[in-house]
C-alpha cells in the first residue's frame, strides 16, 4: 500500500498539474475557443447533469461489451491453440488472418446489420470482431514461443494431449495471451463508438458521439472523462487479474 | 317440475353466457387491428414530424405503433436489411444512391426541406456575393449530403469546374466542417441544419442557404424498400396521415414542435433544440416532392456522383398512393377544413402537374 502510495502520488500531481493548466488557459488567457475547449467547471458541470445517461450508457455498453469479450476469449483463445498446435492448418489460413485482422471495422457495419437479426447482435458482432483478433494472434503467438524445454519434458514424463494443453502449453504462452487481452480491451472501448452508431439508444460510445454531431464539447469531455475513468477501472482490475496468473514473471513487482 | 326448473336455469345460464360471448367476439372484431412501424432516423436531424406525431397521439389515432431507432451510419443499409420498415432522415441524394447500385428503395412522402448554410469566417463574409466568388477557395463538404449536391450542382450550373475551379475537401461531420472553416485550413464549409449557435459563436456566418441556391431543395425522404402491398401499405398510409397532420402543428404552433422535440436531443439546451427543429429555413413538409426527387437525380448525374443509370426507370422508385389516400381520408373527414386543400393542391403541383 505504502508502495502504491509512494508511486501513486506523482501520478496524481501530474493529474492535478494538469488540470490547473487546463483551467488556467480556458480562464485566463485567449488561446483556445472556448467553443472546443470548454472550461473544467463548465465540463464538470455538464458531467453531474448528465451524470444518470452517463451511467445508462455504461449499463448499455456493459450489455455489447460483456459477451463481445467473452465469445472473444473462447473463440481467440480456442482457436489460437487450435491453429498454434496445427502447422499444417495455420500456414494454409495464415494470409487470410493477415489480410482481415487490420480491416477497418466500419466496414463491416452494413452487412453486420444485414446478417444478424438484431442491431444489438450487429453491435456485439463489431466488437467481437476487435477483441478477437489480437487474442487469437496472441495465443498463436504464445503456442509457438512455447520453450523447447516445455514440450521436452512433457514428452519425457509422457502427458496426454488434454495435460499438455492445460498444464504445459496455455501457462507457457499465458504471457502472450494475456498480453492479447490486453490489447483486446483497449481496442473494444475504442470501436465502442462504431459499434454505439446504428440502433442504440445509450451507451458511452454513444453519448460522446452524440453530442460531438452537435458540438456540444462540454458533455463530449463530460464523456470522455467518464469514459476514462471506466477504462481505468477495467485496465487497473485486468492487470491485478494478469499479475496473479502470472505470477512467476517480473510482472509481481510493478506496482498497481 | 323442480328438477327441470333447475335444468331450466343451467341452459339459460349457457345460453346468456355464448351470447355475451358473441358479443365480446362480435367487438372484438370490430375493433380496429393494430399496426407496426420500426422507423429509422439520423440522430443530427431529429425527426420533428414523427416526433409531433407521437406526442400529439396521431399514431395512436391510427392504431399505429411506431418505435423509432437512431442511427449515425448504417440507417439505409438496415433498410436495405428489412430491420427497419422506414428510413425518414437520411437525406435525398444517399437513397438516390442507393437506387443507381441497384437498391430497391421507393419514395412514399417528405420530411425536411432546405435549411442548410454555406458558412465562412464573418471579416471575409462580404467577398461572397455570387457563385464566381467561390473560383478558387477551398470548400469543406460532407459528400452525398444535401447540401454538398446541392452546392455542387449549382456551380456546375454557373458554368464553373468543380474539379478544377474549385478545391473540395471532404470531411465527415459538421463539426469537421466549422473547425475546418473557423481554424482556416479552408475558406468556406458546408453546414447543415441546427447548428447556428456555434456557427456564430465561433465567429463564422451564413453566407449562402440551400433554399437560396436551389428552392424546394430536398433533404430528408420518406424512403421505404420492396413492394408495398397488404398491411405494409396501410400501415404506410396511416404513418403518412400522421405526418401530414404533424406538418400542420409544425406550421401553426412551433411550440409544440420544440417540446415534442426535446426528447429526442436528450442534454441540449431548450434553444439549441428550437434552432434545430425550428430554423425559419427549415420546412418540414411530408410531401413526397416527386419533381425535386427527379431534379436531384438529374444533378446527381450532371456532377458526376452517380452514372450509367440509363436502365434505372426512377418511376418505379415513387409509390404516392399511400400519400394520395391519407390526404384523401384527411379530406374527407375534414371537408371544410381549407388546410388540407391547400396541401392538396401543393400534391398536385409538385409530384402531378410538371413536366
């Protein structure tokens, strides 16, 4: 705790610092529109009147954002050992995983919409579809960084393919598949806003949306705040999840 | 004799209760069968008709439920889909898009007109009196939106290149257009409706309105897809008489317009709502408009957004029948009411009588 403190405390000055300069700069000097760059109390004001969408939005979010990530696990993970474990089957798909992974997820909106029965599932196919790539890539990434010594001594002690897997290959590339996962929130709170742009009636990608078509920039930072400390929960939580299964890296040692 | 009057009564009672039955059943089909609607809108508009429409109950008047869905992309591709039944606020010149790939979309009725500014810095406001002015600027567009055909067409009309002459910069939103403008990394933007607050604010001005480049310009279409047959068509109707009757509130309270408006922009203050909603160059009509769909479709061709479209019969992509029976009904069941004349007779001129 007292580590955490000791770490924590310049984090929150530089926070503070620069919430100063924000208020010094939108209140004392002409450099910016005030249209863009509203004033911290005019942000926090919109942020308490819009406080009760702000947190159905989260609700609504919460509602595409959980089982997108979780059919991103099983699905990335799955078939990431499938496709690290089978040479023969990755090299034949491989130029496909590259060619479709970095597509911009726009397009894929209108024949999300066309094909699943609902604007919700379209959402959650969007978001799925940003969470399973970097999971996927990293867990064949992971299956094939395995140490030679981890797949010598399984041999040596005779481990049937079922305890390979569970207790020799996932633990070796959890590193690798965490890192995906990672990766794979990051990216699911980013497409929130495609994912929010059709059908939905709240959501924090939505809100922000929302009020940028109206440049109405005090609830669009209103926004992003709010956003940003949910990002933050999440990240900080994740990483506490992370430090624990891996727990024979350096990783025990960061602070968090 | 006690025996058969207590039998007496047990089919007297059965008698009386299928007659009360009957009678339930014989109301029942009486009553008039509900309808459905899933009714797509872009959020930056709103949807003022629809919106008067539901508050003032003339939905409800039809035996007609309408659920409305936002969308920022993606709201003609879910008619396209069939997850929506109506596309309202998605312009004229995108589902006249739609039509030259192939789309089966048809034109039912009207929604918005006009009301969208050419915008510049105000100190260089006064070098814009005609369109000649515009010869060498760089221009902020959002492409395939009303104003940016509109625009367009109009220089090509003035005989000036709008490749060559001018530097067109496409941007995705209305705020990309103001910024772009009011940080001057171009002269001038298209904007569009409900956004004069910060168009002022940032110190920028209306040059030029859509209605003054192009009057009747269309914005937003009725637009629904496939044959309209059954129920589809009456529902269709009874929508259409909806909008027609909210046309009228729009035009005679604007109040009321504001507050059964004000929902749909869920945060924005009051005036931010009224400037959207109701912008004197604003006109929220539900008139199909045929004549001005055709002269779109046409100026589309001249600016080369849309080509090849020589098969493309546009007759096939108009059903007003469900428009020409709603204004009927309204007619006859108000036949002293000068109102509806008068919308019949604009009917008339703009979709019947032109060449």
């Amino acid at each position: 705790m007292k580590k955490f403190f000791s770490i924590y405390i310049y984090t929150t000055i530089i926070t503070i610092a620069l919430l100063a300069l924000w208020f010094y700069i939108t209140n004392f000097t002409g450099w910016l529109s005030p249209i863009i760059f509203p004033s911290p109390e005019i942000v926090v004001m919109a942020f308490f009147k819009a406080l009760i969408e702000l947190f159905q939005g989260f609700v609504s979010s919460m509602k595409l954002l959980v089982p997108s990530f979780v059919l991103a696990l099983i699905l990335g993970i799955g078939g990431g050992l499938f496709f690290g474990l089978h040479p023969k089957s990755r090299k034949i798909l491989t130029p496909f995983f590259n060619a479709f992974s970095p597509l911009p997820l726009t397009l894929f909106i209108p024949y999300a919409i066309a094909l699943l029965p609902t604007f919700e599932l379209a959402s959650i196919f969007i978001l799925f579809l940003a969470a399973f790539w970097p999971i996927f890539l990293g867990t064949i990434q992971g299956v094939l960084l395995v140490d030679n010594h981890f797949w010598d001594n399984a041999k040596t002690i005779g481990l049937q393919q079922k305890d390979l897997i569970l207790k020799v290959i996932i633990p070796a590339s959890s590193p690798f598949i965490l890192s995906g996962t990672g990766t794979a929130l990051n990216l699911s709170f980013l497409i929130l806003m495609t994912a929010e742009m059709f059908g939905a009636k709240s959501g924090m990608g939505y809100f922000i949306q929302f009020y940028t078509d109206f440049t109405q920039y005090d609830y669009v930072l209103a926004g992003l705040i709010f956003n940003s400390i949910v990002i933050l929960l999440v990240m900080f939580t994740f990483e506490k999840i992370k430090k624990r299964i891996l727990f024979w890296t350096n990783l025990k040692n960061e602070a968090n | 004799m006690r025996k058969r009057k207590w039998l007496f009564g047990i089919v007297m009672l059965f008698a009386l209760t299928l007659v009360a039955c009957n009678g339930d059943e014989e109301k029942a089909s009486t009553q008039e069968k509900t309808y459905k609607l899933k009714v797509g809108y872009g959020q930056l508009y709103g949807a003022p008709l629809a919106d008067i429409a539901r508050a003032e109950g003339f939905f409800e008047d039809e035996n007609l439920e309408v659920e409305m869905v936002s969308f920022t992309s993606g709201g003609l591709d879910a008619l396209q889909a069939d997850k929506i039944d109506i596309a309202l606020t998605f312009g004229t010149a995108t589902p006249l898009n739609y039509i030259a790939q192939g789309a089966d979309f048809k034109f039912v009725g009207g929604h918005m007109e006009g009301g969208q500014p050419v915008v510049t810095k105000k100190e260089n406001a006064s070098q814009y009196k005609i369109l000649e002015d515009f010869k060498g600027k760089k221009i902020a567009t959002i492409r395939l939106g009303t104003l940016d055909v509109v625009f367009k067409s109009a220089l090509d009309d003035a005989g000036i290149d709008i490749h060559k002459d001018v530097d067109f910069v496409e941007v995705k939103s209305v705020a990309d257009v103001l910024e772009a403008v009011n940080s001057g990394k171009v002269d001038v933007g298209l904007s569009n409706t409900g956004h004069m607050t910060k168009t002022e604010a940032l110190g920028l001005t209306p040059i030029f309105w859509s209605n003054d480049l192009s009057p009747n310009d269309l914005c937003c279409r009725v637009t629904v897809r496939g044959n309209i047959t059954g129920d589809k068509a009456v529902a269709y109707k009874k929508f259409m008489k909806g909008l027609i009757r909210a046309e009228r509130v729009k035009l005679e309270n604007p109040k009321k317009n504001l507050e059964a408006s004000k929902p749909t922009f869920k945060q924005l203050p009051e005036e931010r709502v009224n400037e959207i909603v109701n912008e004197k160059h604003l006109i929220n009509s539900a008139d199909p408009n045929k004549r001005e769909v055709i002269n779109t479709w046409k100026k589309m061709q001249d600016i080369g957004y849309i080509s090849d479209v020589e098969t493309i019969n546009l007759e096939n992509h108009f059903d007003l029948s469900m428009y020409e029976e709603a204004l009927d009904e309204l007619i006859k069941g108000n036949p002293n009411d000068e109102y509806y004349k008068q919308v019949l007779q604009r009917y008339n001129e703009q979709n019947l009588d032109f060449k």
